[in-house]
C-alpha cells in the first residue's frame, strides 16, 4: 500500500512538472539584439549578429529589444534577395526609432539598416522564428514579403505592462 502511495505521488509530481514546463514554455521570452552592443555597426563585421542569432532559439510572440541612436541607426525588414546583396532602396519597412517587436508568424525575418554603408559593415541579422512549441530550425525556402512583414508588431514602451500591441506605423522608403 505504501509502495502505490508512493508511485501515485511520483506521477502526480511528474505531472505538474510537466504542466508547469509546459505553460512556461509557452511564454514569450524577451532578448536584446546584439545583448549590450545594442543595434550598430557591430566591430566584428557580420558575423557577430549571426553567432547572436545563432545562441537564440527564437519562437513566435518572443519579444526582440532593437536598441540604437536615433538618426544614427534605423531597422529596415528587406527580402532575402536585398539582405543578402545589401540593398536598402526599397525596404519593406523601416522603423526609424528604437523598440521592442513582436514576430507574430514563423519564418524567417531579415533586418539591416539603411545608412549608407551600414549593411556591408555587419549591421544586418537573418533571424528564424519557430512556431510556439516547435522545433528552432528554419525552412530552407523561406523568403519574406510586404504580406509577411504585418507579422511584426511594435511594442509600445508605454504600454508594454499590458502587452498591448499596437499596429506597426513604419515609413516605407
């Protein structure tokens, strides 16, 4: 009688452990792009936006902090194709203050900056986001477009506390 005591006790453990992972795990996690470097022309070229994206598991509603200058820096959402050539003349967006963003759909996400000579420096990062409990590996043919870049949201500062979204206001160059 003690011994199924036991065994019943250690499944009930086990089943708010689980529990209590699972519904952990379905929390956004909050992350500073670049850690304390922030958002700028990174001194270790491209590559250290890459190992940063690299050391995160990204899922979506995870919130991403952009931290840089105003006027000196901006966050621009570019296709693949523009990522990878550095053209910034006609992003899908650009957000010209820092923020926290909400990446609503799984993909990936392409961002860069458009000053003049900022992108071929490094300050560009290619980030995948994996559905809510899902596996952190991105689909070898995803690409970004003006439709999937609703899928961002800004996070007002003001109102993070409640988590109210608001609709990304971007100008498009």
């Amino acid at each position: 009688m003690v011994a199924k005591s036991m065994n019943v006790s250690n499944v009930l453990v086990l089943v708010i452990a689980a529990a209590v992972f699972t519904l952990h795990g379905t929390e956004a996690a909050q992350y500073t792009v670049g850690d304390e470097l922030g958002w700028t022309i990174p001194p270790g070229g491209a590559a250290t936006y890459a190992s940063w994206a690299a050391k995160h598991s990204l899922v979506v509603s995870d919130i991403l902090t952009f931290n840089f200058a105003v006027g000196e820096q901006d966050l621009a959402l570019v296709t693949k194709e523009d990522f990878d050539a550095c053209n910034t003349a006609e992003p899908l967006f650009v957000f010209q203050e820092p923020g926290d963003f909400i990446f609503e759909s799984e993909g990936m996400y392409y961002l860069t900056c458009t000053f003049a000579g900022h992108c071929a420096k490094g300050q560009k990062i290619a980030l995948y986001f994996a559905p809510s409990g899902g596996s952190p590996s991105p689909s070898p043919a995803a690409s970004q477009s003006a439709d999937d870049a609703a899928a961002v949201k800004f996070v007002s500062k003001k109102e993070y506390g409640f988590k109210k979204l608001m609709p990304v206001t971007m100008k498009s160059l």
